[in-house]
C-alpha cells in the first residue's frame, strides 16, 4: 500500500492506531525491502539506528507491522501455473461460507482466499505446476463442493506486484 494512502487513512478520524511521518516512512521502506538492515533503514528515514530500532519493535509491538514475509520464485521449484478462481456460493450454503474458505485456505495450492461482498463470494488465488493440476484442484476441491454453486478460473499470466 503506497504511504499516501497510509497517511490518509493514518490521519482519518477513527479508531485506527496513531501513526507520525517517521512511522509512514519506516512502514514503506520495509514495505519494499523488509531484510532492509536496521542501519540502512535509520539512514533512509533520518533516524540513530537505536531510535529506528525502537520505532520498528514499537509498529510490531502495536499490531501495525504483523510480520515479515519471504518473496518465492516459485517457478525455480516448479509451480508454474498461478490462477485467481471465483466462487459463488450457493444461496442454501450461505451460513457455511467461513468454513468453507477456511478449509481452503489451508490448502497447499492456495496463496490467498479473499471473502468478498457482492459477486463472486470468494476469490481464490491457486498455484499449481500444472494446468493438469490445476484442473484436479478445482473438481476436486470446489466442483465437488454442494456449497459452491459456480466457479470461473482464469489463468495468471504476469503477476507485477
């Protein structure tokens, strides 16, 4: 999320947590670079090193930084196939719709399950090594499933960010 939008919702009447430009900068450049060393991070936002260091265990301490995560080229362990799945959930099955993406976000083919408002009711993120895979995933997990009414695959062909 670029800092500007941050900033406006930082400085948004609300009950979000307080943060100050100095936070909003630390925030982006671990956004880009989150092995960013502590020393080159202070250098980048105009801090001592220990302020900077406090400054980033105070933003984990609060919630607002969650974790850190590793970017995968999954491609070089051959997962070559990425698609976004949608599912409509059918109208009897609306009580079980949590359950259901909860179970498959526990899947090891899916990056991200999105619960959305309005159609599809879910949005599934899926990579597989195969578009044979691919295509046993889907029955096998969601054609499969009374719940899910419909579902719509389409292929990733460049995913940018």
């Amino acid at each position: 999320m670029p800092a500007s939008i941050w900033a406006a919702a930082a400085n948004a009447e609300s009950n979000f947590v307080p943060v100050d430009d100095t936070d909003l900068a630390i925030l982006t450049e671990l956004h880009h670079d989150a092995r960013l060393a502590n020393n080159v991070l202070a250098q980048r936002v105009g801090l001592a090193p220990s302020t900077c260091l406090g400054r980033v265990k105070a933003l984990r301490t609060r919630g607002i930084i969650e974790g850190f995560e590793a970017r995968i080229n999954e491609k070089l362990l051959g997962v070559t196939v990425n698609a976004m799945i949608s599912v409509i959930v059918a109208a009897q099955a609306r009580d079980r719709m949590l359950p259901a993406a909860r179970a498959l976000a526990e899947l090891p083919q899916v990056r991200d399950v999105f619960v959305l408002g309005g159609t599809p009711d879910l949005l599934i993120r899926v990579a597989t090594s195969s578009i044979d895979e691919l295509r046993t995933f889907v029955a096998s997990h969601l054609g499969s499933n009374r719940a899910f009414s419909s579902t719509q695959t389409n292929i990733i062909f460049e995913h940018l960010r």
